[in-house]
C-alpha cells in the first residue's frame, strides 16, 4: 500500500492525504454546475478580465487612453468608427471605457484585499484572544460600523488629494470592518471545534492553529462575501470618481466618464451611458457569482 | 421592567459609541495632510492673516486641547463654525437634514412596497419563473451604479418624455409651504395643499426610487428566505391541514412571522441609505446632508465633516436602538435581555 502511494510521487501522495478535502470540492464543484447564474456569473467575469488584460492590444485607438484631441469628431453619437461614440475632445468612448476595465479591476481587488486582510487579521486575533483584545477590536469595529463609509472616505480623498490611488486608500481604510466582524464570529465558534482542541492536546503552537486549522474553515464566509463585496468596491471607486475626488483625467475611469457625460445630456446620450452599463456589467458578474458561492457554501440558504 | 431596563442600558451604550466615533473621525480628519486654513484664507493671504484664522478656529493648540474644546461645544449643541462661510454647523445641518430624511424615509416606503410583493411571489412560486425574475432583478438592482441608474431616469423620464422634474427639490416657481418640519411632503399635507404637496411628490418621486432600490433586493432576497422556512414549520402544516385558505396561511401564518427579519434589518437599511445619500443628492441636486458632505469635503471644511458624522452616527444608532425595541411589538415572544 504504502510503496504504490509512493510510487504515485508527491502529486499521489498530496491526494491520499488530502482526499476528504478533495471530496469536498468536488460535490463544491458539482453544486456549483448545477446553478445557472454563477456560470453566467463566471463567464461575465472571465469575459472582463480578458478584456481588461488583453484591451490596450486590440482597442481602436489606443492613444485616446490619454491627453488627445480631434476636434473635428468632438461628441458625435455611435457610428462605425466609434462604435459608443466620441467624447468632448473627440476621444473614442469605446476605447476609454474598455481602458478603464483594468484600472476598476485592479481597483477593486486591491480594496477588497487590503480591507479584507486588516479585518480578517484583527477578527482573527479579537475571535482567538477573546478578553479584552477582544473587546477593544470589537468595540473599534462597532464604531467604524456606525460611521458612514463613504463620507469618510470622501473626507480623507479630499484631504489627501483627489487622484485615484487616494480614492484605494481611503476606501481600504474604511472597509475593513465587516470583514471583521465576520472573521471574529467564525473564530469563536470554530474555536470551540474538537480539531482544533486536538491540535491544541498535540502542543500545536498558537499561529498554527489559527493560520492552519481555524482561518481555512472561515475561507468559504469570507469568499462570499469577497465575491459580493468586490462589485460594490467598483461601485464605490466609481462614485468617488464620480463626485470628482477619484481618478483624475486623462486616466479612464467609468464613474469619472460618466460624470463628464452627465454635462452633455440629453443630446449627447452615449456619452455618459455606455461606461456605465460597462460598470453594470461588471458588478452584475460578480454579485451572480457571489450569490452562487452563497448557495453552495452556505447550508441555511441551500433549498 | 425588563423594557425600561433594557431601553436604559442600550441609551446609556450610545454615549460610548459616540465617543469613540468622534475621537477616530476628529483622528482621522486632523492626521490627514492639506492644509484647511489656507484654502479657506484664500492664496493671496498674508502668512499674519492665516495665523489669525488659525488663532480664532483655535487650531495653533495640541490636538488633545482641541478635542475637549470641540466636544465641550458638542455638549452644547454647538457642533462647530463652518470655515468657508462661517455658517454655525448645527444650524446647516438642521436646515439640510429634513430633505434626507424625507428622501430616506419615502425610499424606505418604497423598498418595503415593492420588496415584500415580489419576496412572496418569489417564495410562492418557488424555482419558478417569479422566482428567477425576482432573482436577477434584486441582482440587477444592486449591480446599478446609483448614480448612472439616476442619470439614465432622468434623461428618459425628465428629459425625453417631460413626465418628471430632472432635479431640485421643490418648483421654484411655487413658494414652499410653511416651514414646520422642513419636510415639504408633510409640510404640505400640514397647511392642506395638495397641489403643492404633489408638486412636492413629483420632485421626490426618482430620487426615492433609486435610493430604493438597494432596499428592494435585500428585502427581496431576505424575506424570501425567511418565509421558505416558516413555509416548513408545523404550525403552518397544521393550519393547511385544517383547511384555512391558502390566502389566510399566507398572510396571516407565514408572512407574521417570516417579517420580523426584514424589520431587523430596516435600521441597517435607514443608515445605509443615509450614507448612500451622498450620490442620489449629488446627481439630483437634492439639498441634503449628502451633498452638504460634497461640499464640505472639496472645500477641506472639517468641522462641517465632523459634525456630520457625528450626526449620522447618532441617528443611525438612534434607528436601530427603536428597531430593536419595535421587536417586542411585534413579536410579543421575544424578550429584552
């Protein structure tokens, strides 16, 4: 027995050890088929990300990303050239927002890991210590629960500076405590586990236990709400954008475009309307795939 | 006993919270680089004229002096001096304050009218065609940039076909009803005008129905579920076996019970939509404490961003402190502990 697990080399060897795990994202995997609107959800995704990724290769004018001008084609509405449209120095809008799906994308993940790193950290520690760490990280995080958000942040952009790096701060910074929260009350029930009292019996040191038996067990929680959290990290990136402490021009960026198209209304409709049906777009994929995650990883709402 | 009780130590609670609240927004909004006095001094100041502004906003003391000093006023009900038109903030935020609430409140009425419907049709008709559209409409609705979703309404609604008004808060052409409440739908209502109180309807009508749609998922979302599980139970199994009419174990077995959620969930909802304020305001022009923030927050004005947050803060742990004593009334079940 032993000799043919060795003969399978590490690779054998790793599925052997890990076959309940295994097991357990197949049926994952299995459930995850089976609902329609996390593959839809996926495609989207998949979709957005080889656009972000592959754009600046194979977009219609690539110089409009920046500073250009042509004037002779300013505001004009969809035509073949400019399938969404040029915007007020005769930019290609098509061009621009398909730009701008890197910069949301790279945004949001790195607000949603920032944030959730600061929360899953300090809901780590408050769930373990438990005492007064935990009442001092808890209490901190009611507070930034109670604080609006975006007021904050808008606060701390302006101070700082509008530009769109500011706005990822601002954001990261204020959006760590549901994460905490979340991580905290996972920690205190799979403390109590009997897997991890055995591993505490075997003389496991304290960073084992929680990085290696305790934090995996929350990962499913805290992949949902990643999931559903990113769409809305866009949908704030964009906001600040569109109030106007966001992305500065020329950068593209979708809340910023479509606040410079809202001066153009009613006659210049495809301005300010494509970008956002992009931001749409993206949002609704990840929502989709958020609640698809929910329904697999989450027992009470799979009926 | 145990309401007083209860309702005693949670009013007490508050008064942490709000500490706590005003010592990391006064933190935050005092570390941050950018330099207030001079944007509000204007760049022709004299280094004499900005050390004068400095002196009389009392901003040349340590920040822990500054911090005493500025909740002293707090306790007063002095929240501060605007710097950029030395507008006493507390009096702002009374004036700006209505126009949200009435804004929240109508989107709240809102929310709940159309999430309730369509979280029965969806647990009713389960797996079945209401089912997926409620889905993908709740998913639809919070994937909607607001303030794109508010943009594209006006320029079909307001702009293309001249239904509704595109922003603003009121006819400029029409005086405002007497000033009681500074809420002009109930302004209105109180010196029985209905013409001015429809006017009131029409200009409050889009900004409502976006600000209500993040309500209507989650009601939808969240109501569904809960009644899927009532649905189970066996008082619900008893009374269909009794032959009470579909109708009846509907309304009066299922959804009783199944609602006590989505009220729970209605203090979140408030606050998050007074924070959501910020962009219905800003693309409708809605005079609130939304685009009060905006404005604020480009002119580097911190005392009226402090004071704001503070008010928020407590206004939504005010909501949620009434939402969780409105348990018992409607759930006579529960207790306070």
């Amino acid at each position: 027995m032993t000799v043919s697990v060795e003969a399978r080399g590490w690779w054998g060897r790793w599925r052997a050890e890990n076959q309940g795990l295994i097991d357990e994202w197949r049926r994952s995997f299995y459930r995850f088929q089976q609902s329609r609107l996390s593959i839809v959800g996926v495609a989207i995704i998949v979709f957005l990300l080889i656009v972000a990724f592959t754009g600046r290769y194979w977009v219609p004018y690539p110089d409009d990303s920046g500073f250009t001008t042509h004037v002779e084609i300013r505001l004009q509405g969809p035509t073949l050239e400019n399938p969404f449209g040029t915007d007020e120095y005769g930019r290609d809008v098509f061009t621009r927002t398909v730009w701008a799906t890197q910069t949301s994308l790279i945004a949001g993940t790195v607000i949603v890991l920032v944030g959730g790193l600061i929360g899953i950290i300090l809901g780590g520690i408050a769930g373990y210590f438990g005492g007064l760490v935990n009442e001092v990280i808890m209490r901190l995080t009611d507070i930034m629960l109670t604080m609006p958000g975006i007021f904050l942040a808008l606060a701390i952009t302006a101070a700082l500076g509008p530009s769109i790096l500011h706005a990822m701060m601002a954001l990261s910074i204020t959006w760590w405590p549901g994460y905490c929260r979340l991580v905290q009350a996972q920690v205190l029930s799979i403390r109590e586990e009997d897997y991890v009292e055995a591993a505490r019996c075997i003389g496991a040191s304290r960073p084992r236990i929680i990085f290696s038996h305790i934090l995996p067990n929350c990962l499913s929680a805290i992949m949902v709400k990643a999931s559903m959290d990113f769409g809305f990290a866009v949908l704030s990136l964009a906001a600040l954008g569109f109030i106007g402490v966001g992305a500065q021009p020329p950068v593209p960026e979708w809340g910023a475009m479509i606040s410079k198209g809202r001066e153009f209304l009613p006659y210049h409709w495809s301005y300010s309307t494509f970008p956002g049906l992009a931001m749409f777009l993206t949002v609704f994929g990840f929502n989709v795939l958020g609640d698809g995650l929910r329904d697999i990883f989450d027992p009470r709402a799979r009926r | 006993m145990g309401l007083r009780y209860y309702l005693i130590r949670r009013l007490l609670l508050i008064i942490p919270v709000l500490i706590g609240l005003s010592i990391v927004t006064f933190v935050i909004s005092h570390l941050v680089p950018g330099d207030p006095v001079r944007l509000a001094a204007g760049p022709q100041a004299t280094a004499e004229q900005i050390h004068k502004l400095e002196e009389e906003f009392g901003l040349h003391k340590p920040l822990p002096v500054q911090y005493l000093n500025y909740m002293r006023g707090v306790l007063r009900g002095n929240l501060g001096t605007s710097m950029m038109n030395r507008h006493p903030v507390a009096i702002d935020l009374r004036r700006y304050f209505p126009a949200t609430f009435e804004l929240v409140v109508m989107s709240t009425i809102l929310g709940v009218l159309i999430g309730v419907p369509m979280a029965m049709a969806a647990a009713v008709y389960r797996d079945r065609w209401p089912d997926q559209v409620s889905r993908v409409v709740a998913l639809s609705s919070i994937s909607m940039p607001v303030f794109w979703l508010g943009m594209v309404l006006q320029l079909i609604l307001a702009m293309t076909l001249h239904l509704l008004p595109i922003s603003g808060r009121f006819d400029p052409r029409v005086p405002f009803p007497p000033n009681v409440t500074g809420m002009l739908l109930v302004d209105s209502l109180l010196a029985v005008d209905l013409h001015k109180f429809g006017i009131a309807l029409k200009y409050i009508a889009l900004p409502a129905f976006c600000q209500s749609l993040f309500g209507v998922a989650l009601i939808t979302r969240l109501l569904r579920a809960d009644i899927l599980e009532v649905m189970q139970r066996d008082f619900v199994i008893m009374a269909r076996a009794s032959g009470l009419p579909e109708r009846v174990v509907l309304f009066k077995y299922v959804l009783k019970n199944a609602l006590i959620a989505t009220v729970a969930m209605l203090g979140f909802l408030f606050g998050w939509q007074l924070t959501g304020s910020v962009m219905i305001e800003t693309v409708f022009d809605w005079p609130g404490v939304g685009l009060y923030a905006v404005k604020s927050a480009m002119a580097l004005d911190f005392q009226p961003i402090m004071g704001i947050t503070l008010f928020v803060g407590l206004v939504f742990t005010t909501v949620n402190l009434l939402v969780d004593v409105s348990y018992g009334v409607i759930d006579p079940r529960i207790r306070y502990g």
